[in-house]
C-alpha cells in the first residue's frame, strides 16, 4: 500500500522499510564488474593513440582498430567503444577551453566580419554565383545588416561597413575586425599587424574606435561569428519558402537580403532604440566606394588594374584614362566620358570584350590563332562548341574565320538573339554551315522595289546657260 501511495516499486519499498537508514543514502558506487570486458583486448592499443592525439575521433580509431585486429573486435561494439573512449577524455583528456560570456553595453560596439556564402546555390539568370556576405553586428541588440561582395578587400569593407552605418543611421562608439589584410595589411618592424592608412582614414571619417581580436582567437569575434551561421540559415529557410534559388539579376538577390535582414531586425526594435539612443550622429558625407588608378592604354587595346588586364575600345591605343574600381565593377573614364562599365569577376585576371576587338582581329585573323586571350572570346560553352565544329567542318584557317563573323554577328545581335540558333546548329546530323547561314535567318533580306527613276537634265541646261552668260 506504501508503494502504490508513493508511485514506487513494490521491492524499493520493502527495502526501505526494511532499512529505513538506506533512506535518502546515496547509492553506493559500484567497484566491480557484471561481465568481461569486451574491450580488454585492444584498449591497450587505442589508449596511447588517444594520449597521442587527443582530437582522434572515436569512430574512426575503432575502424582503424578493427581492421588491423579484426580478430579481437567485432562490428557491433561500436558503441560500447564510444562510451569508452567518452570516459577516458573525461577522466584523461585535455579541458575544453573556458569561454567566458561578455557583458555587453549598448551602442558601444560593432562587429564586422565577412561569411562565404557558396552553400545557399545562388544563380543569376542560370549561372552560379560565387559571392561572400560582409556583415555587421551590434552584439548588445544583435541587429545585422549584410552587403554581398566579392572578396575580403577593403572596397568591401568600406561599402559593406557604410552601408550598415547609414541603415541603422548611428555610428556606434567602437569598431571590432579580425586581423584580414583589408584593416591590417602592414606588418611592423615588431611583428604586429599594423592598421592600413585607408582603413584608419575610413574609421576617422565616422569617428570610430578600432581593434582588432588575437589571431586565431575568432571567439572573441564571436557575436558576428555567430550570426554568420544564422544569417545563412535564415536565408536558407527563406529559400526554401520561395521555391526556388535562381534571380533575374543580381539587384534582385540583393533585395532580397535586405528584405530578409529587415523582418530579422523587426524583432529587435527595443533593445535597438537603446543603441540609437546613446549612439553619435552620422557625418554629413558618405565616402566614395571605389578607388581611383590612373592607365594608359597599350598596343593591344588594354589596361591594366589592380593586376587585371582589360579590353577598352581601340580608339584609346596610347591615351590615359582613369578608373574607379568598385567592389563589384569597372567604370573607364576618358577626361568626363564614362567610356565603359565592366564587371569584375574574381579570379580572372583578364576581362577581355569580343565586341571591343572583333573588328580588328577581322583586319587580321591570322592572329586568333595565338591570341593570348583567346579564350576570352568564347562568350560561352556554346560558341567554344561552336568553334570547333566549324574547325572541323571547314579546316584551321577558313574555320578560324567563320568563327570571327560568327562573334561579329554576335555583336551586333547579341548573344540572347544568336546562341539559341547557334545551339541547334551544333547538332551532330546539322550539315556543314558558316555563318552567313546564321545571318540569313536571323537578318533576312528586306524586298526592295526599284524604281527606274526619271532624269531630267532641264535644270542642269539652265544652270549651263546662265553661267555661259555670266561668263560672257
């Protein structure tokens, strides 16, 4: 009746009662064993490999193990090893390091660092986009703000850290970077990282504080760190919501952060006012986002910036033009003339324009063929396929050539109107063709009417006549 009162087991009550001294007793550790060790056999082995290295995972030491002693171990042990070896690194292993929480005040600091975000399988009108994210953090309300960019440099950063600074419409008191080569690219005579001049200049303009975390201590980054995880996560489950992961442009990816970050910091209003509250104002003036570099255009109709080399049209050949280097693009400027705009793609270290050089390699096409850019002139998979059937169906030199009105037709078309003609050219059972083919059903000939026309030679006898008389 006592054990059914108290939601016990008949046998643990009739203990207690019958000792009732036992009565909230810790149970007595038990200092033997109910059966053999199954792992006696090979424990010897696997703990100096664990004393050895420390980080070894469990799992993969027991399949190690159990293949070079298959014979001591079986498959189904697995488990018991993991235990095992879970009690050894408690009881031997290293202590986990300590990390304390901070107390955060408001409107103190800001947290800014840059996140790859390769995962989400963003596409821009069918093609990947390989980009980062650089964003900003005040870990007292946790509001975010994100730009997408190329590359952790310091266009990015002042484009990134401006656009979060005139979002939130503050300026915090305090700047937190790890140690990335945008903030501290210069390393003292001591060893130290030392501050860029065009960061500190950066974060005098806004009158911000800047430090950096110890190198290999991304913990102390650690709100920012954070928050790159859940941006990406958020982005991921909006993705999701959406159906689908391909945008018409990129001004349309990137509204479509800003919407996200926007709902994500409609949930922080309260703490947020507190930031604003004892923030500084922002200054007057937005620094420019690019930097400026002086060229020359050489012989080949190119120049070359920040160790990229690029087409510009060949009228320019020996002229100097400048430059403003965006995070994302090129502008040329030739005196105030903005001569061309080019999209920076990373990794490339030549953007070479086919409609800037075609009609000079059409001058002289003997020059394709060892073209140190060459590659550069095949706007895409399709025409590379291109350029070999046409090789191939009407040999190096004549084929080479086709290949160079195919890119003529292509500028003054565009690529949208030619390739998808070009696609079912390259059919296997498609017959030899060149490009004039292309060019008759894509620019068929308009019917004129010819009209004999009427001469009348009576307006140029009086002309006649009244020169002869004023000659006479």
């Amino acid at each position: 009746m006592s054990a059914l009162k108290s939601g016990m087991d008949r046998k643990t009550a009739r203990k207690y009662l019958q000792h009732p001294e036992r009565l909230g007793q810790p149970r007595p550790a038990r200092d033997w064993r109910t059966r053999v060790d199954p792992l006696a056999a090979i424990w010897r082995e696997a703990e100096p490999r664990l004393r050895a290295a420390p980080e070894l995972e469990a799992k993969a030491l027991f399949e190690h193990l159990l293949l070079i002693r298959p014979e001591q171990m079986r498959e189904t042990q697995l488990r018991t090893f993991q235990r095992r070896v879970r009690q050894w690194r408690l009881e031997h292993g290293p202590a986990p390091e300590v990390i304390f929480p901070q107390t955060h005040r408001p409107g103190e600091v800001m947290q800014l660092d840059w996140t790859h975000a390769k995962e989400l399988a963003i596409s821009i009108a069918g093609h990947p986009l390989d980009h980062l994210l650089c964003q900003a953090v005040l870990p007292y309300s946790n509001w975010q703000w994100a730009t997408r960019c190329q590359s952790e440099s310091l266009l990015s950063l002042r484009a990134g850290l401006q656009a979060a600074l005139f979002r939130l419409g503050k300026v915090p008191r305090l700047l937190q970077i790890d140690n990335s080569s945008a903030a501290t690219h210069q390393i003292s005579g001591a060893g130290k990282r030392d501050f860029n001049p065009e960061f500190l200049s950066l974060a005098e303009h806004y009158g911000l504080a800047v430090r950096t975390i110890h190198v290999g201590c991304p913990n102390e980054n650690g709100d920012v760190e954070a928050h790159n995880g859940h941006l990406k996560r958020r982005l991921e489950q909006h993705l999701l919501l959406r159906g689908y992961r391909d945008f018409a442009s990129e001004a349309a990816y990137d509204q479509f952060v800003a919407e996200v970050l926007t709902k994500a910091n409609g949930q922080r209003t309260v703490k947020v006012a507190e930031e604003l509250a004892v923030m500084r104002e922002l200054p007057p003036t937005r620094l420019c986002e690019y930097d400026e570099v002086e060229c020359r255009v050489c012989s080949h109709s190119t120049i070359r910036v920040k160790r990229v080399t690029y087409s510009v049209p060949a009228r320019f050949i020996s002229r100097r033009l400048r430059a403003r280097v965006y995070e994302q693009h090129l502008e040329v400027y030739h005196g105030a003339e903005q001569i061309a705009q080019i999209a920076r793609v990373p990794g490339r270290q030549a953007v070479i324009d086919y409609r800037q050089v075609i009609q000079a390699l059409l001058r002289k096409p003997g020059a394709f063929a060892r073209y140190h850019y060459r590659e550069e002139l095949f706007p895409s998979t399709t025409y590379r396929r291109a350029y070999d059937r046409l090789v191939q169906d009407h040999g190096m030199g004549a084929g080479e050539l086709e290949y160079l009105r195919l890119l003529k037709l292509t500028a003054e078309l565009g690529t949208h109107a030619v390739e998808g003609l070009l696609g079912e050219m390259l059919c296997p059972d498609t017959p030899p063709w060149r490009a004039a083919t292309l060019r008759g059903t894509l620019c068929p000939p308009s019917r004129v009417e010819l009209v004999e026309p009427i001469v009348d030679l009576s307006v140029y006898d009086a002309f006649l006549r009244e020169e002869v008389g004023h000659v006479a």
